[in-house]
C-alpha cells in the first residue's frame, strides 16, 4: 500500500500514516515538500520506518533528471517515471544508466573541497513542460578562479522543477499567476475589491465572472496588465514565481562564495528567506510558534515551491561538480551526515561503512525513540537543524552593529594568492604613505591598488579600502579591506603587518571612519586615496604634444606611470582623438624609426596589462587599433630598409639620389623622402623630373645606366608604394577615412 496524496513526501505525515497502518510504501515526490533537504528527511522517516521506497517523477515535466539522482542516492526500491512516450522520462531513466556506468568505472574517492565558488549570477525563467504549460527553470552562474591572474572559469548549472498541482493538501504550493498577493498589489486590492476574490488568507485571484473590458473600463494600466499577466496559459503562467528568483533569492545568494557549503546550507537560506518573506508580507507574527513557521516553510506559497526547488537543484548541482561529485553524490553524502549526526546524538554506533550499516543505526535510533514514544521526524529536524534559524541575512539586515570579531594568527580571512597581493600592497602603501613615506612612491602604489582590486574582483563582486581612506597612528597605517561585506582591517609598518579585526557586515552597513577607528582600538590621520585616484585639476596637467612616434611612446609611458583613472582618461582620450585625427600620417616620422616603433610595443603591451585597459574597454580598443595601422606592419618597414639599402649599394652604387634615399629612410624618414622616391620613379620612366632639392639631386652616369633595367624600376615601385603606405598617401589616405567614418560613433560615445 503506497503513500502517495496521501502523505505529501511529509516527514511527520509519513511518520503518522506508518504507525497507522495505512502504508508500507512511500512515493517521494520532490515537488510536494519544495526542497532537496526536505526531501531527504522524508526519505530518512521512510527507510527508518521500515517501508519500501519509491522515488516517482510528476507526469508534467520539464527535461530535468533530478529523480534519477534521488533514487541512486538513496538506494531507492524503485524509481517511478512513466512509460517511454515522452522525452522528461527517457532523461530520467538514461540518467539512471549513465550513472550505474560511471560507478562501475570511477574509484572511490573523497570529494575535493575547493577554496570558493562564487555565485556570479542567478537566473530564472518560464521553461516549457510536456504539459503546455510552464514550470520555473533556474540557472546558477558560478566562477572559479584559476591559476591565471584575472582570468576565471565560469560555469553554468541549470534546474527545473515538475509542476507541482495535485490533490495533497499538505502539499507545496506551485506557484502559479493566477494568484497573487496582497501585499504585493495592495493598491489594486484596493481600489478594485470588487473584481477580485480572496482565495486564502493574503491571496487574490480576479473574480470568476470578471471579463477583460471591466478591466479595460477601470483605466488602471496596472490592474490590466495583472489581469494579462494571469490569464496567461489559462492562469498557470509562472512569471510571478520567476520574479520572486531574481528579486529575493538572487540578491540573497549572489556573490557568495559556496564552495564549501552543504545541502543543508543552501536549503535553509531558501526556507529562511521564505518565513522572511511571509512575515514582510504580514502573514506571520514574529512570535509566531515554531510549528506554524515550519508549516510556512514547508508550503512555500510565498516564494513559490518552482521557485525554491528549482534553485535547491541548481545550487546542490554547482556545488557538486566544483567537489568533482554528481548530484547523487552530494545528496547520499548529505544524508548520510544526517544519519552519523542522529546516530551520536542518540549514542548508536555505526558499524561500518556501507548504506546497510547506515540504515542499521537509523532503525535502531527509531526502536529507541518508540520506545520512548518520541518521533523519529522530530529528532531528524533536530539533528540536522534545517529548520533552524541561518546564521546568514535572509530578511531586510537588522540595523544593530554587528559583534567585533577578533582573528587568530592562524585563521586567515584569503587565500595564499590573495594574501600575496594584500602584503604586497600593504608594503607598497607603508612605503608611500607611511611614517617615512616617500610621495614619489605614491603613483606606483596607487596602480598596485588598483591591480589588487582587480584581482580580487575574480572573487569578491566588490573590493577596495573602504571609502579608499586608510589612517596613520605613529609609524603604523591602519588599512580596512571590504571585501563585498567582509571588513578586514589591518595593522601595516614598514617591516610588518597583522590583521587585528575582522567581520562579516550587514548589507547595506556604511563604513565610517569613527567605526574603523572603534574596531581598530586606536585613532588616526586620515589619508584618503580617493582624491589622488579619481581627482584630475586639468591646469595643473603639462601640454600634451604627439608628433612623432617618441610622442606617442612617451605618452604611452604617461599612462602607464599614473595612478589616477581620471588622468588616464583625459589622456587616453586625447590619444585616441589624435590617432583617428588627419594629422596621423606625421606620426611616422623618425630619425631612427625601428627603436621608436619597438618602444610604443613595449609600452602598449605594459597598458593592456595594467589597470586602466579592462576598465576603459571602449577608448582602449580605439587605441590599439589604430596604433596597429603605425606598428604591426614590421615586415613593410624592414622591406623598405632593405630595398633602399639593395638600392643604393647594388644596383645604383655611386648615385647621389639613391644614397639620399636610403639616408633619408632609415634616418630621416618624413614626406622628403617620400617626393624624392617618387620624383627618381619619374625619371626612370621618363627621363624627366622635379626633384626636391634640384641642386644636390642631379642624375649621374650612375643612373643613366640603370635606366633599362626593369628590375631597378620596379624595386624603385616598390619603395614608392611603401613609403605611401607608412606616410599616408594613397592606401593609407583611403584607410584613414574609413576608419574615420567607422569610429565616429565610437569616438562621440568616447568623449562623453
């Protein structure tokens, strides 16, 4: 006799139906209690009872194989998932077989626990069903660091939920749109009482009877765009439920490092948030029982059972896999923590260490307990406390100062490589700033900031000095790191530091100076990096000139040497208005073009790894693409070298005109050399030129006689045409007002 309805996959209502008589068996149905946790619990209450197990789809489903991973977790008797007509169940059962596969070819091993996980984003939509109707699928973005400074892995993890509708009362409630809340739309509840009906306590549906033109009549765009909203797929639109992921439970878990986190801990912000919710929303006093607040959490009707479900799945899936573990792993890792915990609790030994044994010292704990007329849900609840407060905001951040928490040497607040670049920027800022500080120090120590804060960006959603202000007490800088919320503050001199503080922030706590001066137990100067970073008096900056090729190179070098976002913005822009300016064929010219073009490389190549590159993009791209035209073309201006040199000690040796040639190109290369090129290609076709300096370029017999040789005429050509290409004749003229016409849009966005 299978519990099914019936039970609800309800701890205590299972419990109740066993001692009974009314079951034997239990259908678990993940939907009806709304979380992975919960699930687990009612599946302890099972197998500890004595009855068989059956893990059962929802005939309404999206493609999502999250029964399979039940059933394997739990050595299920059976996994229930309808014949093979519909694609959901086909991915359930091939589930099932991949993962019998892989536990014959994989070796055990213990999970490896990852240093953080963060929850980069958290997104939710309708997702189709084979019922025509959609559920809530979530998808959870993570990023891992890697061993690469600013570069990260992210990756993807989806969940989706079976649609949630049936006969159990006690059921989790599938949040649908034709529902809402009064809380959530008190002026339309309002003004419009008469169209609408109380379907629970809170909850408002528009009246049966109610027809689209009454709506249309009220000349409420709001009211009409609700009643679009839930006539949605015949009232069974999800969009409230896909609102309730971004606007609640994102802000909640985003930016979170849950790498190590449990089942139990992903579970419990969920429940927590929704017992938050239903109090915001004045449907539970706060001194509510705790058997009503377990109720509220169980039918999850504020939040949505398709909402929290489906993220429990997405969350419990990314963290797995950062723990090299699948889904079933994770979850029989969970549960059976849960069994050593009652297990101790109760003073049962476990006598070995496969799921017999486990299920062994859970039905011994059981006969205690019913000896001693005490139920097995309640201690289960109790050992694994998912019920229980969470110790992480889940409702608006009380406004209470939070307790100073005081970190032993030994516990350390970031990883090896981060710790790495907060010393070395601590004994940058004492070597700046500090008691003997030297302000020549001050732009390098300020790129270093801003470098650190980009590498800890790969971790942390926000981090910088608070307020970018650090305090100077005698020889020693109090600097206060907020690392998204996490304030740690140390004490830095110039041949040591320590940290002295540290402490997890509500959201939205504004850190003051008198709170960092309190936490640090002492006093300071302050010395606030913010004006020197982003402060920019345009009198006092010096002319900028680029001219040449060493112009653009030295301002290059400007850039690089600054500390200040707002300098290297001006001077960034005014860099890119010269290139994509008429005035850039002067650029080229040079007395030594090669050492000139190796240097604007190098210093190109030190911005784009410095600060300001990924946080200019646009300015940035601009710049390298332009400064291409001039330098990544080093074959060209090697030809053209090579050409004159064959020129005038080959082919033509002893001519005047020829030796200026090549002079002129390797020393003096500008638009001279450019009209000579091009007035000696004239005479050897014709026999007839104007040449710049008449006096001094007179053809020699030299000349004369390589007049005939085609092979002297079209090296002379070729010289012609790359000099063209380098001073901006010709092609490179085209170019430019292509690129005019291409970045205009650009450069407008640019300078604004």
């Amino acid at each position: 006799m299978i519990g099914d309805d019936l039970v609800t996959t309800n701890d205590r209502t299972i419990e109740k139906a066993s001692a009974q008589g009314l079951i034997n068996s239990v259908l678990v149905k993940a939907n009806q209690i709304g979380s992975l946790h919960e699930t687990l619990l009612a599946v302890l209450v099972t197998l500890g009872k004595g009855l068989n197990l059956i893990v059962s789809h929802r005939s309404k489903s999206p493609n999502d194989d999250m029964e399979a991973h039940i059933a394997l977790a739990t050595n299920a008797l059976g996994l229930k998932a309808g014949g093979g007509a519909n694609t959901e169940r086909l991915v359930k059962y091939q589930a099932v077989t991949t993962q019998m596969e892989r536990v014959v070819e994989t070796d055990v091993a213990e999970p490896r626990l990852p240093e953080f996980a963060i929850v980069e984003r958290l997104r939710a939509r309708e997702e189709p069903t084979n019922a025509g109707i959609p559920t809530v699928g979530v998808d959870v973005h993570l990023s891992l660091p890697t061993s690469v400074e600013d570069n990260r892995v992210r990756l993807s993890f989806h969940g989706a939920t079976p649609l949630g509708t049936s006969a159990g009362t006690g059921e989790a409630i599938h949040l649908v749109d034709g529902v809402f809340e009064r809380a959530e739309y008190l002026e339309a509840v309002q003004r419009h009482a008469h169209l609408l009906q109380e379907v629970e306590p809170g909850v408002f549906a528009f009246a049966a009877n109610v027809e689209r033109a009454a709506i249309e009549s009220s000349g409420d765009e709001a009211l009409l765009a609700l009643y679009k909203r839930a006539q949605r797929y015949n009232g069974h639109g999800c969009l409230n439920a896909v609102d309730h992921v971004h606007e609640f439970a994102a802000p909640l878990f985003e930016g979170e490092n849950v790498a190590g986190w449990s089942l139990l801990d992903i579970d419990r912000a969920l429940l927590q948030l929704e017992l938050a919710t239903a109090q915001r929303r004045g449907k539970l006093a706060e001194d509510a029982s705790r058997e009503l607040k377990i109720r509220i959490m169980q039918r999850k009707q504020n939040l949505g059972m398709n909402a929290i479900l489906s993220i429990s799945l997405a969350l419990a899936r990314g963290v797995a896999h950062v723990r090299g573990q699948d889904l079933y792993e994770f979850l029989r890792e969970e549960m059976l923590e849960i069994v050593e915990r009652l297990a101790a609790a109760h003073e049962v030994a476990i006598r070995g260490s496969r799921f017999e044994d486990y299920l062994a010292a859970l039905r011994e704990v059981n006969a205690r307990l019913e000896a001693d007329g005490q139920p097995l849900y309640e201690a289960l609840r109790e050992v694994s406390g998912i019920y229980s407060r969470h110790d992480k905001p889940a409702a608006v951040p009380v406004s209470s100062p939070p307790p100073v928490i005081t970190i032993p040497d030994e516990v350390k607040p970031f990883s090896v490589q981060e710790r790495d670049h907060i010393a070395a920027l601590n004994r940058a800022l004492a070597a700046a700033y500090g008691a003997h500080g030297s302000e020549d120090q001050h732009n390098s120590t300020l790129r270093l900031y801003l470098q650190t804060m980009a590498f800890m960006g790969r971790r942390y959603r926000m981090f910088e000095i608070s307020n970018h202000r650090v305090f100077r007490t005698g020889d020693t800088l109090i600097v206060p790191y907020d690392a998204h919320g996490k304030l740690s503050i140390y004490a830095v001199r110039e041949d040591s530091e320590q940290l002295i503080t540290q402490l997890s922030l509500p959201h939205g706590t504004l850190v003051t100076d008198a709170m960092v001066a309190k936490l640090a137990g002492r006093q300071g100067e302050v010395i606030d990096l913010e004006r020197e970073i982003y402060h920019l008096d345009i009198d006092d900056m010096p002319t900028i000139q680029v001219a040449r090729l060493r112009d653009l190179a030295s301002l290059l070098r400007r850039l690089n040497d600054s500390g200040s976002r707002h300098e290297a913005v001006y001077l960034l822009r005014f860099l890119v208005s010269r290139l994509c300016s008429n005035s850039y064929r002067g650029l080229p010219g040079a007395k030594n073009l090669q050492p000139e073009i190796t240097r604007v490389r190098q210093e190109l190549a030190e911005f784009m790894n410095g600060p300001f590159a990924e946080r200019l993009r646009l300015p940035t791209r601009i710049l390298v693409r332009n400064i291409s035209g001039l330098v990544s073309q080093p074959k060209l201006i090697d030809e053209v070298w090579q050409d004159t040199i064959d020129l005038a000690e080959v082919y033509v040796r002893g001519s005047a005109i020829t030796n200026e040639i090549r002079r002129s190109t390797h020393h003096a290369l500008g638009k001279q050399t450019l009209m000579l090129a091009r007035a000696y290609l004239q005479w050897l076709q014709t026999g007839a030129a104007d040449f710049p300096d008449p006096e001094r370029e007179v053809p020699a017999p030299a000349d004369e006689a390589v007049r005939s040789r085609p092979e002297v005429l079209s090296l002379v050509a070729r010289i012609v045409s790359d000099l063209e290409q380098l001073l901006g004749s010709s092609q490179l003229a085209n170019r430019l007002t292509e690129w005019r016409d291409s970045y205009a849009s650009e450069l407008v966005r640019c300078e604004s």
